[in-house]
C-alpha cells in the first residue's frame, strides 16, 4: 500500500477540520453581557483536560508503535529509542491524573526522531518480526490522525485557558483553579510546540513501516477514518480496538 508523505498530510487535512466538531463546542463563550467575563472558565478548563487527555492517548499510541518497530530492527540500531521507550514508561507510571506531561511529551518526541533516524538503513530490519508493522501502522495512523486534529484545535484551547488565568490573577479565593489553569497551560504550550516535529518524526517513522510492508508483500490497513479521531471518546475508543 503506497504510503507517502502527501498521503499523510491528506490525512491531516481532513481530520483538522473536526476539531470545531470535537473540541470547538466545549471553548463557546457566554453570551455577551456587562457582567459576564471574557472567558468560560469552566469550559475553558474542561476543554483543556479533554484536550490534554486526547493528546495522551494519541502519544501513548505513538509509542506503542515504537515498542513494535523496536522489535524489527537489530538492538544496535534502536538502542536510543529504547532508553527514551523506557524513560517514557517510567514517567507514564508517575502519572498522577493518568495524562501526560510536558516532559513525557518531549520524550515521546526525542523518540520519534530517532526511530526516523533509521530511514536511510530502513533494510536492515529483520524478516522474521516484519509482520508487527500490521499493527504498527494502525498505531501510528491512529495517532498522527488525532496530532492533525490537536494541531488545529490546540492553540484556541490553549488561547481560552490562557484568557481563564488572567481573569483568575487578581482573585486569591481561585487560587486553586489558577494553579490548575497553569498547569494545564503548560502541557498545551509543550502541545502547541512539539506536535509539527512530532508528526514530521512520525511520518517518517511511518514512511520506514510502508517500506518494509512493500519488501514484504504485506498488506496494510487503510487510513484511519476521521470519526476515529474527532474527540477524546472515539480515540479512545479506536485505542481500545488496536489493544
């Protein structure tokens, strides 16, 4: 199956639009009045955690797919990946709401690149693991569809909650709420800032999967379908199929 990066940012251009459709509903603001703030905290908090937890299953994805690839190419040439594999899992264990972080996101992303580092030596992989790119290419889809849609959503989410901060500073009754505003703030900046060269990486790391299925004869699985990816419930349940 011909997998280019053309065909990936087709992927990517018709999951983006979905995220008025996932996330846009969550950030609508009050209706105008003398009295009303110029954000919904509330909303803009929760549209934060539902983006927060979409972004970790579609990263939890990706590095599922690395435990895969791992297993296709000799110990020396995923030795790097396999230090940051085994970093990421240390921190997702410490996870005290169960989502992730940005230090475990830019793990994630270290990994990526270096999975993508193989591409010029992709044939030194091992035929008798090829068949794991099956499910390593259902993984990767599953997140790169869903890095399309955090990629257009992200930065308004981020922008709302940002906005929700500022109406919180000069109020020490909602000191709790801003430290949670901030907090989510930093996962989403660390979002808006790692996802182009996470997807850059993961494309690769795709293109290497579509390689090896080719030299293979090996039959892969269409493109994820946008309904797939269009909020945080679907992707988890498109997660829960691949498990």
């Amino acid at each position: 199956m011909k997998r280019t990066f053309a065909s990936l940012l087709l992927v990517a251009g018709s999951v983006a639009p979905l995220s008025a459709q996932g996330f846009g509903n969550l950030l609508k603001k009050p209706a105008p009045s003398s009295s009303s703030p110029k954000v919904d905290v509330g909303a803009a908090m929760l549209a934060g955690a539902s983006m927060i937890g979409f972004v970790t299953i579609a990263t939890d994805q990706g590095m599922k797919a690395m435990d895969l690839m791992m297993e296709v190419f000799p110990p020396e040439k995923v030795a790097k990946v396999k230090l940051l594999n085994l970093q990421y899992k240390e921190l997702a264990a410490k996870r005290k709401d169960g989502n992730i972080d940005a230090e475990q996101l830019k793990v994630a992303s270290s990994a990526g690149q270096e999975m993508a580092a193989i591409q010029g030596d992709w044939k030194s992989y091992k035929k008798e693991k090829s068949a794991v790119v099956t499910k390593a290419n259902s993984r990767l889809g599953l997140m790169l569809g869903a890095d399309a849609v955090a990629a257009s959503a992200a930065p308004a989410t981020l922008a709302s909650l940002q906005e929700a901060g500022k109406s919180l500073a000069s109020n020490p009754m909602q000191a709790g709420k801003a430290a949670q505003i901030s907090a989510q703030v930093a996962v989403l900046s660390a979002v808006v800032a790692q996802i182009p060269q996470q997807t850059k990486s993961f494309s690769t790391v795709r293109g290497i999967v579509s390689n090896i299925a080719k030299a293979e004869k090996i039959t892969l699985a269409p493109d994820v379908s946008t309904d797939k990816v269009k909020d945080q419930a679907s992707l988890s349940t498109s997660a829960k199929e691949l498990d």
